[in-house]
DNA sequence: TGACAGAATTGGAACGTTCCAAATATTTAT
DNA sequence: ATAAATATTTGGAACGTTCCAATTCTGTCA
C-alpha cells in the first residue's frame, strides 16, 4: 500500500537530477536535454507519478487553471445536454475539463454553484443564466478577469460575450413560410413577454407578417408559459378568438407539442385543419406526430462556438465582450401541412453542420 | 483594477488578527470568539475575499478535494444526461461540484479524461463506462484511495462499487406480461453478447420463459447491434424464421424502435399485428406510435444513488465495493397490444419515484 | 495576590509546484 | 590552451492555505 503521493522531488531524486529539472520537463521545456528528459519520463512512468495540477496553479498565481465552468438552467432538456457535449467537444481537446452544473432554473443555486466554481478556481465560464438572472451578477468573475459567454439567453447590460441563435431571423422565416402556404391569419403563442429571448422572436414574428403583406393584429400574439401546458393554454385562448387563426408559430417546441394536443383536444387535426410550426428542434421534434416544422437552431454547435470564443479569451488574457448571433434554419415536416410528399419517414437534415461560420 | 488577489492575509491585516484565526473562521472553528468572528467576516464581505480551495486542498494533503468526476459514454442520450442530473442534484448539496465529461465509447476519451480529472485532484468518480473498457483501468484509482462508483454497466472483475438496473427482474417481467397476453413464442432481439447487460437480459428472458412454462428456443435469440438499425436487421431475421415468433422483448428502446420500423416495412403493424417490448424508457417511448411498452430504469435515480455512494465512501476514507441492482418496473403501454383501454393519451407514469430502497 | 484552568489567538513550518538568478558543463572560436 | 559563447542544470523563494505547538489573555479559586 503505496501511502504517500509520488512528488515531483520523489522522482528528481530516483533520476538523480533537481526538482527543477523534472519540472523543466513536465513543461515540455526545449532547455532540457534529450536524454534527461527520456529518463525523466520514464522514472515518472515507473513509479506512477501524477502531476498535482493544484499546486502548481497556485504558484503561477491567477494563471490558467485549465478548469472551464459550464452552467446551464435545464440539462433535462436535451437542447441543453447537447450544448454541453458541444462545449465538452471543444475544452476536452484544447486540454481543459469543464466544471458541469445545472441550475434548474434556480437563480439561487446559480449563484451557488458559480461562487463555488470560482473558489475552485476556473479559468472561465459558460453560462445560459437562469430565468431573471440579474446582470450584475456575473460582475465579479469578470472584474477578477475571469472571461465569461453567455449563451442561449443574453444578459442585456452586462458587460460579456454572447451567443444567441438569430431569433429573429428565425421566427421570420416560419411565418413567410406559413404565408407562403396561404395562410392569411398566423397567430404568435407562448412564451413569457418579459425576456428578451421573447422579444426577439415576436421582432421576427412581425417583420415576418409584414414582409408577406399581411396586418399585425396584437390580439394574435398571445403569451404562455413556455411549456407544453403554457402551449395548450396558449391555443384555447387563440381558437376561442372572434376570428379565429388558421396556422401559428409558437415559442419553442414545448409549446409547440402543448398546441397539438390542444388542437386535438378539439378534433382538430395538427398539420391538416391547423399549421403549427415550433422553435428549436429539440430531438423529439422529428419523431413526433405529425412530425414538427420548427426553426432548427443545432444546440451543439452553439456549445462548441461558445467554447472557442471562452478559449480565445482565456489565452487572450483579456476578454472583450463580443456578441455573436448564429445562423438557424426552417427545417419543414409535417405540422405545418406543406408536404404530402416526404417519403423518407425521418427528416435526417437537423444534423448537419451549419455553424461553420 | 485590483490586480491582485485578496489573501487570508489580507484579510487578517485589514481585521486585526492573524492568519490562522482567519484560517479558523473559515473553518467555522468553534475555538473563535464570536466578535471576532464577525469582524472576519464583514471585512471579507467588504474586501470581496474568495477563498482558495486549491490552496487549502494543497495543504491537507490527500485529502478532500470537494470535487467528484462524473463522466458517461453518451450524454447526447436524454438516459445519461438524466443520470447526470441526478448525480448533480445530490453532489451539489453537498457542496461538491461536478468535472462531467463524456466519452462518445472512446476508450481513449475516457483514459484521457481519468487522468485529467486526476491531476485536479477529484474525491472520486462515478463512471458509466465505454464499451470494451478493461477492468484493471481504475486500478490505479483505487490504489490511490479514489472511490469509484460504476453504474449502470458493470465491470466485472474491478473491485469497485457499482450500481446496475435489475436487468434479470425487467427482462423476466417484461417476457411474463407478454405470455399473459398469450404469446407462445417470444423473441429476444438485439444487443452485443459480450457484454455483462447482454447477459443479464437474456438471463431475465430465459427465465420469463421458462416460468411462463414455455420452451426456451435457441433460435428465438438474434443479436444485433444495440442501435435501431440493429432492431430492423433483427426483426428481419425473426420473420424469416421457419415458425415465426408473434412478439419480441428487445435489448434496448433504440432496437424496440427498429424493430418497429422493420415491421412496418413489411406490413405488420406494432402493437397490433406483433408485440414489441423494449428497456429502458427513454423520454421519445412515451411519445412515439405506437407508444413503446418498455422497462422504466430511473436513470435520475440511478445517479442520485450512485453519488449518494460515492459520497458515502468518500467520507468514509475507505472504500469497500458494493453493489447494488435497482428496482425496475414495466410500463405498459400500446406497443404490446395489451390495452385498447388507456384513455389517458400520455402515461406519465415514468416520473414517479421508486429508487427509496 | 498568586497560581491555575480554560478560552482565544498566534507564529512558523509544511503541502507540491513554478520561477528566477545563478552556477556549471559543453562547445566554439581564436 | 583560453576566452567567449551556448547549452544545461540547479538551489532557494514564492503561491495561499492548514496544522501544530506555543503563547497570551481572561477569569476563578484559594
């Protein structure tokens, strides 16, 4: 039973050379010479050392830590564990392991874990803040110098990076497509009115309405929780309307799922008597049925684009915010009613790659 | 700017006493007067101290790092990432954090990342290892006197804790409820036999089998990759057979799904012209058509468990192997034929909890 | 008042690394 | 052969904490 931990004077010492030589080596110092370092190495294997990745970050005070930390408010939602294996895909091999918390939407387990992630000394951070997240809370980290990206949701005010998917564009799109199938009357459902990821899409909605030709009626934008029950709520209010819409675009595919149950609630078939079109493409988006229409927004690739952008900073050693805006795209199945055609039952187009630039 | 990091000595100076009665506040020492205490403490509030846990985790030498590796083979599977959430929940609340990392059934990954979260000095890991993974490969972990915790594969021959679903008790479950129904000949399709889950399964299914009072049929057993494509290729061979079997338990949901699609190429519907079983309730099995009869496995609970273990172990010092199987349980839905009753269209009987005991 | 116990505080010496300045070994040029 | 240059190696002194043994305060009891 080996007690003690194997130092890097343990194996300076067995190689008969100084400790500052074996740290030349674990450096990968070009000062040190070929056959020292070959020995080195080996004792090193021979007696199982493990670098002490603590001590020496102390030493080289602030320095990198080659910790990131990641925080997310619902990696239950696949949307979410995708980003985070595209964040994993990035620090993994750039070398770095990623601290990996969920909030569950709880701004005060968010403040805990960040508290605790900083203790441990991350050398930066990625985070989807939980809803109603001030934006002074991540001052510190940043005034410590300690780079942070938000993503998915944006802070406004804060001083930090950012990537968001185009919202806006995104939601524009939907509605010209649904136009485009002559629907005349498109309602806006879901979503809570006082986030700005809200705004965004209902900028997207209107430019969308307008670009076709058609009037904004407000009494077709009705808001909901963002959930498959806000989505159910969302469509009673719309149908029970005067003149009722004939097609909608909803806030997420959360409410786009509450909608289609809704609809059939009242013998009304998704897709066929009513088009719904959703946001995200979360993965059940595709198997559903019908199969949902919905702006695909490739969470992983937003993993891995905040990932670079956090690794720049970090090498950088300044961090000056940088806002970026990823590029999504419409993908069409059933729920809008647009094809009879589609013979190939699994619409396979979400995986591609589309953040290259 | 303030470049540089705030100390316990800092904070000591600016308080009036040394450093090791800060030391001791930090520690919640009950040896502090309490007026001194919460002079401490105001002046780090004001001097915004963060304290350095690689610093004090360098100092108590070996000991509790307050960090735990989580890492998976597939967090993109909603079954892992759940598993992941459960993991959190419980390390959180104990004021641990979480290196998760995911290995994609890289073995290299996998060695890689071990080693990394090592050299941050992790308490110990909780592990779902990747295909193939050799058992020595923790060795040096626990020599080092690093808790592991294996789930849900298990690693024969490691002398480390793990914590798998009732693999034998679903399976045998799942082949009675079909023999009610009054199948005689059920197949088993789908997974790799050389690993330890395969043989659970088949285990279970030979039981159900043989206490249903049927003969077990060497032919009703077909391999297949644990994928849905290896479902459909399964499924094709079944309907070759010369007396062809009328409903099949399948390794896992993915294989259940193809061999659904498989079906339905041929003309067969699921559920009605043939039963299909599946294991382990994946989120898409409660919503797809027909919705898949399945074992329900509690990933969440399974990482609520095994990091309850692990932390056991932790604070124990010592770590003695454990193992435990947990609880499955059938959830019947359509995919099986059994109930044209169920009014209620989506069984949300998947969420409760049932990993107590 | 002095001795004594308990309560509260405190100065080093670690922990395992990196950095610096300086020392030593090896070449090269004269 | 010797100086100058270059290549390699090396002892401390940090980094920010915790621990230990020792010290200084309190108050109590004779």
């Amino acid at each position: 039973m080996t007690k003690a931990r194997v130092t890097v004077i343990d194996i300076a010492k067995a190689a008969g050379v100084s400790k500052s030589t074996v740290s030349l080596v674990l450096q990968g110092s070009s000062l040190v010479n070929e056959g020292t370092r070959s020995k080195v190495n080996a004792v090193m294997r021979e007696l199982g050392y493990v670098y002490n990745r603590g001590a020496a970050n102390l030493r080289q005070a602030g320095a990198k830590s080659k910790i990131v930390g990641v925080v997310v408010n619902d990696l239950t939602n696949s949307f979410f564990a995708e980003l985070a294996v595209g964040v994993d895909m990035v620090v993994q091999s750039a070398g770095f392991v990623q601290f990996l918390s969920n909030t569950g939407e709880s701004i005060d387990r968010q403040r805990e874990v960040v508290a605790s992630m900083r203790e441990h000394g991350i050398s930066g951070l990625i985070v989807s803040p939980a809803r109603a997240t001030d934006a002074a809370d991540f001052k510190p980290l940043v005034a410590a110098g300690i780079p942070v990206v938000v993503v998915v949701r944006n802070l406004p005010g804060a001083k930090v990076s950012s990537i968001v998917s185009d919202n806006q564009a995104g939601m524009m799109s939907a509605v010209k497509h649904l136009a485009g199938l002559g629907h005349k009357r498109i309602a806006f459902l879901g979503g809570f009115p006082d986030t700005a990821v809200f705004d965004d899409r209902l900028a997207g909605y209107r430019s969308g309405v307008e670009a076709a030709g058609l009037d904004y009626h407000e009494e077709l934008v009705i808001a909901s929780a963002p959930s498959r029950a806000g989505g159910v709520e969302a469509i009673g209010k719309a149908i029970a309307l005067g003149r009722r819409p004939t097609a909608a675009v909803c806030f997420n595919d959360a409410v786009a799922f509450g909608v289609c149950d809704g609809l059939r609630a009242r013998r009304l078939e998704p897709g066929a008597d009513f088009a719904v079109v959703g946001f995200d493409d979360v993965i059940e988006a595709q198997a559903a049925v019908p199969a949902l229409t919905t702006v695909s927004v490739d969470p992983q690739g937003i993993g891995r684009r905040g990932a670079q952008m956090l690794l720049k900073q970090i090498n950088a050693g300044k961090a000056e915010a940088e806002t970026v805006t990823t590029a999504v795209r419409l993908v069409v199945r059933e729920s809008c009613g647009a094809g009879r055609a589609p013979p190939s039952k699994t619409g396979k187009s979400v995986k591609s790659k589309q953040d290259a630039e």
